[in-house]
C-alpha cells in the first residue's frame, strides 16, 4: 500500500466510527458548525438589540441573549435600561430605582403595554374624526 492508500483507508475508518455512533456524529458536527466564542457573539448581539415596539419582544430577546452571560444583575439591568425606547425610560425612571432585572422587564411590560393601549385609542380617535369629516363633506358637496 501506497501513502495515499494508507490515509484514505485511516479516513474511511474515522468515517464509519462517526457515523456508527451518533454521539460522535453530534460532536463533529458541533466542532465545525458551533460558535467558537459565545461571549463574543453574546455581547455583540446584544449591543445591536434594540426596544423597537414591544417591551415583551425585546425582554425576550435580551434574556435569551444573557441566559450565558457571567455579568452582574446591576449590568444587566443597565444594558436592558439603556435599549429601551425613549417613552418607556422617561416613565421607569419616575418608579424607584429597581434592583432586579425581572422586576425592571415586569415593570417595563407594564408601561409599555399602557403606552401602546393609549397610542391605539388615539388612533382610532384620529380615523373616526377623519372619516366623520369626510361623511360631512361629503353630504355638503
């Protein structure tokens, strides 16, 4: 046997012991397609989360992202404060100051949830006055 021979013969084995055990398979396949630094991804993805609507979406999102996190409830509940829409702060900071991060993302739930009920009733305020206007003009034209 030839070099070439011999290195195709030891991949052919590797071959069959990872795909007769299916532990090993899920072990390679971890190797190569895994993350190679959690942290590292943990902390950018966090740094490019945002409050864009609901406070529940982003509350999810950021616990998801720091569930592997090795930082300290006051981070954490610094990180969440500083993402969260301009509305929402201006009304969490008028609450004493809040030392657990599940009782910030409750107490911002809360808020925002007020918040989008009172946006909604002013946009249905805004489209029956628009459509009464436009019923009066109408009967007057």
């Amino acid at each position: 046997m030839n070099y070439l021979q011999k290195k195709l013969k030891k991949w052919e084995e590797k071959i069959n012991i990872i795909f007769r055990n299916s532990q090993m398979f899920k072990k390679c396949l971890r190797r190569v397609f895994e993350d190679i630094d959690k942290k590292c991804t943990a902390e950018w993805q966090l740094y490019n989360l945002w409050q864009k609507i609901f406070a529940a979406t982003y509350s999810i999102s950021f616990q998801h992202i720091v569930m592997n996190m090795k930082w300290n409830n006051a981070a954490f509940i610094s990180q969440f404060y500083q993402k969260l829409r301009e509305k929402v702060k201006n009304e969490i900071t008028k609450i004493n100051k809040l030392s657990d991060l599940q009782k910030m993302i409750f107490r911002v739930m809360i808020i925002n949830n007020k918040q989008y009920k009172k946006h909604l009733k002013k946009d249905k305020e805004l489209t029956m006055s628009i459509i009464l206007s436009w019923k009066f003009k109408k009967r007057w034209w």
